[in-house]
C-alpha cells in the first residue's frame, strides 16, 4: 500500500483537517492545526506531503522520525501540529487496514469507558451557575472554566477576590461530590498565581490549568509548592522534551494537544514519561471531531489518563460545532459525563467528507482577540 493523496481542509469554526489517501483506497483524517495559526499549518502540511506520496503509511514510526526531524529545524506549534495532523491519518489509515480500533494496535483498551469534562462559561464568564446547572443536568460530573476574564498585570486585591467568588459560586452549584477545574491560561503572574491558589485551596478544584505562560515554565515549581492545588499544564508545549521540565517542576496532570504535540504517537510517549512522575494525562481538545477522536483511542489505552475535554458548546465555536462533519454523530454521545469505547476500526469516526469539501469552499479566517489591559498595554488571552 501506497499514499497517493495528501489534501488540507481549512473549515469553520476554526480548524484544519487533512485526508490522506491511498493506491489501495484506504483513507484516514487527522486534524493538524494551531487554533488562529491554521494556514501556516496548511502550508507545513503541504511541504511535509512531499514526504509521504509513494510510502507505505503503515510505517508511522518512521514518518514521525522524518517529518519531525528530517528537516534539520524542528519543533514549534506549526511543525508539531502538522506532524500531529498527519499522524492522526496515519493510525487511522492504520486501523481501518488491521480493521482494528487505534487504541486495540495501541495495547487494547485499559478501561470501559472515559470520563469527560464540559466547559462552563466564556472568556469573560456571566451566569455561571445556569451554565453549570445545564451541564450536571446533561449528566457530567465535571466542568472546567477560565479562572478569570482580562487580568491586569499585578491584581488587586479585588482581582484576586473576584477569582475566589467565582470558583466558591462553582463549587456551591457543583455541591460535594462533583468536579471543577480552573484553567487560568497564562493570564495570571507567577506571584498572583501563588497569592491565589493559596485562598482556592478549600474549594478543592480538580487542578488549576496554566497558571502561568510556558515562558514561565522555570518557575513552575514555585507555584506548585505555593499550593495544595493539583496544577496542570501542556497545551502550548510540543514534545517530551518540552514536557520534561514541567514534570520535573512538579505538576500533576499534563495537557499535551493531540493536535500540537506529534499527535498519537509522541502523547504516548509523554504519557509514558509522565507515569515515571507519577502524573495524569488530560489532553487539550477544545477542536473538532478527528483531535477528539484521536483523544479518545489515546485515553482507553492509557492507564494515567485521568479525564478528557471535548468542545461541545464551547464559546468558541459559532459558525460549526464538533458534530458537523460526521456522517454518525452519535459516537459523540456521552452518557453519564461519559464516553463510550469506539469500536468502529480506525479512530472510531467516519468523516463526512462532501460536508468538508463544502465547508472548505468557504474556508475560514479565526483570529483569537487582542486584549490589551485600562492602560493600553497588551494583555494575554
Ligand atoms: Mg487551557
């Protein structure tokens, strides 16, 4: 078996996909994109293909080796994501030619079904507690939500308290025995982040996500060791290299992208490399249909997988949701805040492609909003 087509959909709300074909008619998706950076992605996807017309696809191994490699240059959110793309077809392509699920190649499944969380809330998050109430009455047992909206640099004291009642509305609503997580997205500094975790402590969230930006990474286990607070962190870091550090600084949980970080090859990895730390494994999929897809196949065959995000009725997505794009869209049916184990060969999925193709005619141009702080100056999103 040969590939002969490598093609790059760019579709709303803001996501690429790629279909990677071949001379014995076996086709598999992958989804290589970076959220606001998806025509670089194409255009890396593009050069990679050159690399791949004329091999067997069954090689996955070896083409992640080249394409991450093989041009001297490497790393960085574009390049990984292009090779995370591709190796999502891969495996795909993989599966449907064992017929076989990716997570039954991947060692078989080591649970029955996967715990999933709901976002709650947009970047600058109102009506909280009816957002919350819909998603424990939809059956999820856990929700994650931004920490905060715009956040200067240095808060006040009514910055920091704004946070606290925020999280302290969360858990009133959740009660005791459900889950929330709060992600701060980088827009906090490492004293805040350490000035604040200390007051969240006794409303037990299931961890606080990029307390800082990975930048900051260096001084990682200064937040940790400021808190009681699992902290969790990876969706902007693109390797196990890239993940090394954050572990050893001490985080509990790790957030590799399968999209960003090499796809479902390298999240293994950095899930292995995060079992050595005695860590978690909750991967990034604010994206569509094919990340989570592949999310999933990671998550039944990996043992420290604590919870998956999906992007169901998540405020970024406007134009297209999750469900758009697949021909069955009740695979994506969670039931009891769970996901059910696909059994379908490959990554569980079967794209509708005449919707892609349509949907790629119009294209689209998703940009993440510039903030900038009351004085003017830039302010992280
Ligand atoms: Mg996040």
């Amino acid at each position: 078996m040969k590939i002969t087509r490598v093609e790059t959909f760019l579709v709303p709300p803001r996501w690429l996909f790629c279909r990677i074909e071949t001379d014995e008619g076996v086709v598999g998706w992958g989804e290589p994109v970076v959220e606001g950076r998806a025509e670089p992605v194409r255009a890396a996807v593009n050069v990679l293909a050159e690399q791949l017309v004329g091999q067997d696809p069954l090689r996955i191994e070896d083409h992640w080796q080249v394409l991450t490699k093989g041009g001297f240059y490497r790393g960085g959110p574009v390049l990984s994501s292009a090779v995370a793309g591709i190796d999502q077809a891969l495996w795909d392509i993989a599966g449907k030619t064992y017929g076989a699920p990716v997570h039954a190649l991947l060692g078989g499944n080591v649970r029955d079904r996967v715990r999933m969380y709901a976002w709650v809330g947009g970047d600058e998050p109102t009506e909280l507690a009816e957002a919350i109430t819909a998603q424990v009455e939809a059956g999820f047992t856990a929700v994650k939500m931004n920490a905060t909206g715009r956040f200067p640099s240095g808060g006040s004291l009514g910055d920091i308290r704004a946070i606290v009642e925020r999280a302290t509305l969360a858990r009133e609503v959740l009660g005791q025995s459900r889950d929330f997580a709060l992600d701060f997205h980088g827009r906090v500094t490492v004293a805040d982040a350490r000035r604040v975790l200390p007051l969240l402590e006794e409303l037990q969230p299931l961890f606080a996500e990029e307390p800082v930006v990975p930048e900051n990474s260096h001084r990682l286990r200064g937040v940790v060791e400021a808190t009681t607070i699992p902290i969790a962190t990876g969706e902007r870091l693109y390797s196990r290299s890239e993940f090394l550090p954050v572990l050893q600084a001490g985080v509990t949980v790790v957030q590799p992208d399968l999209s960003h970080a090499g796809g479902i090859s390298e999240t293994r990895r950095i899930a292995a490399l995060a079992e050595t730390y005695g860590v978690h494994l909750a991967p990034h999929c604010p994206l569509g249909p094919i990340a989570l897809a592949a999310s999933l196949q990671v998550a039944f065959a990996t043992p420290n997988h604590l919870i998956q995000e999906h992007s169901i009725g998540i405020h970024y997505n406007e134009e297209a949701g999750l469900l758009d794009y697949l021909v069955d869209p009740s695979v994506f049916t969670f039931v009891d805040g769970y996901a059910r184990r696909p059994e379908q060969p490959g990554l569980g999925i079967e794209v509708d492609e005449a919707a892609v193709r349509r949907a790629d005619e119009a294209g689209h141009a998703w940009r993440n909003p510039i903030w900038r702080h009351d004085d003017g100056s830039f302010a992280e999103w």
